[in-house]
C-alpha cells in the first residue's frame, strides 16, 4: 500500500505539478502579451510601459519573501513538490496548515508531523482533496458575483463607506478563524505567532516614518523570518 511518503516524493506527482506551472506561466506570458498590446493601442509609449512592468517586478519579487519563507516551513508538513504547487498556485501558508493539522487530528495523529511519517496515500488523498476544493470556493462565488461586487465598490467611492465594513468584516472573520487555533493549539505555536505579531507591530510603526516607508514591502517576510528564528528559543525554553 502506497504511503503519503511514497506518493509526495513520487516522479507521477512531480510531473503533473510542472505541467501544471508551464501551463500557467504560458497562460500569463500570453496575457501580458495582450496587456502590452493593449496599452499601445491605447496610447502609451514603450518606455512608459516598461517602466511600468520594471516597477511590478520588483514589487512583486519582495513580497514573495514571505511566501519562499513560508515554503520552507510547509515542506516539513507536505513534502517538497506538493508545497511548491499550493505555494505557486493559489494557496497560502495558513490555509494549508490548518487543513493539514486538521486532517491530522481527525485521523489519529498528534500533528502534521506524524502525519508526514506514518499516514496513508489514501489518508494524504483527502488532504490534497479538501486544499484544492477548498480553495476553489472562492472562485464560485466570483464567477457568478465577482464583477457586480467589483462595479458597485468602485461605483460607491464617494457616496458609501459600506466596502470598507465589508473589508474590515472579511479580516475579522480571518482572524476568528485562525488565531483561535493558533493561541489554543500548542504553546510554542502561540509563542511564535505572538512574536511574529510584535515584530509586525514595530515594524509597521517605524515604517510610519517617511524615511522608512521602504518597510512596509518587507513587514510580512520579517515577520515570518523573525518568528521562525524565534521558534528555536521557544522549543528549547517550553519544551
């Protein structure tokens, strides 16, 4: 019988993952063809637009930090190749925890850890299962909903402050859901949320100040950095 060892490490899961990353890579080479296009038709010269795309790089290398940062610290929970798919893809770090930790708990196991050594395939199976239907919740809703929400925030700018009860309400609901389990769960991984926290909290304070606005692009990966570094000092001190 096939193990979730055997199956994250296999050559079949490692092949479809890079079919699967090719295809988007393509998918978004051709649209950025079309958007370059796009934006000579309608007037821009060259050199605006590739100052433009020069700008997106860099805003999007920094921030991506976090997610190589959290990467690394998905791999001792899912292996390697299947990570770097729901990295890459759609997924985040805190979804994929908590699905893995819960499937873990609901099987028998007392982390993901354990998991990692002794489930099944078929067990791993449900795992893959609920991260990627899970995910694509939010694309049902957009489909049939995603453009009307759209059209009436921008609509609303300067008569209705509702997008921003809205905004605020989605953040609250993220909260409830994953900081309960977060402080509750294990002791160290409250510790090490909490730090990360204060290390967000401080630096968001100091990028307040005009001279280090440059901050603000790196609060999330020194967040993560500094509280996986601190999960080290919290181990050998709670343990």
């Amino acid at each position: 019988m096939a193990t979730m060892k055997d199956i994250i490490s296999s050559p079949l899961l490692l092949a479809l993952v890079i079919i699967g990353l090719v295809y988007i890579a393509i998918f978004s080479l051709i649209h950025l063809k079309k958007a370059y296009s796009r934006c000579l038709e309608m007037g821009m010269t060259k050199q605006e637009i590739n100052q433009v795309i020069k700008s997106s790089l860099v805003f999007s290398i920094v921030p991506s930090l976090s997610i190589v940062v959290g990467l690394f610290a998905l791999i001792s929970v899912l292996g390697v190749v299947w990570s770097w798919w729901r990295l890459s893809v759609i997924g985040s770090l805190s979804y994929e925890s908590l699905i893995a930790s819960s499937v873990a708990s609901a099987i028998g196991y007392s982390s993901s850890a354990e998991m990692l050594t002794n489930a099944t395939g078929s067990q791993f199976g449900v795992v893959m299962i609920l991260m990627s239907i899970g995910m694509l919740s939010g694309f049902f809703v957009l489909i049939p909903f995603g453009k009307k929400l759209s059209m009436s925030v921008s609509k609303s700018e300067n008569s209705s402050s509702w997008k921003y009860v809205l905004s605020g309400t989605f953040m609250l609901c993220l909260f409830a859901v994953y900081i309960p389990v977060l402080l509750l769960g294990d002791t160290i991984q409250a510790a090490v949320m909490l730090t990360g926290l204060v290390i967000a909290v401080v630096l968001g304070v100091l990028a307040s100040k005009p001279k280090l606005r440059w901050l603000n692009d790196f609060i999330m990966a020194f967040s993560m950095i500094g509280g996986m570094v601190s999960s080290v000092f919290w181990t050998n001190l709670l343990q």
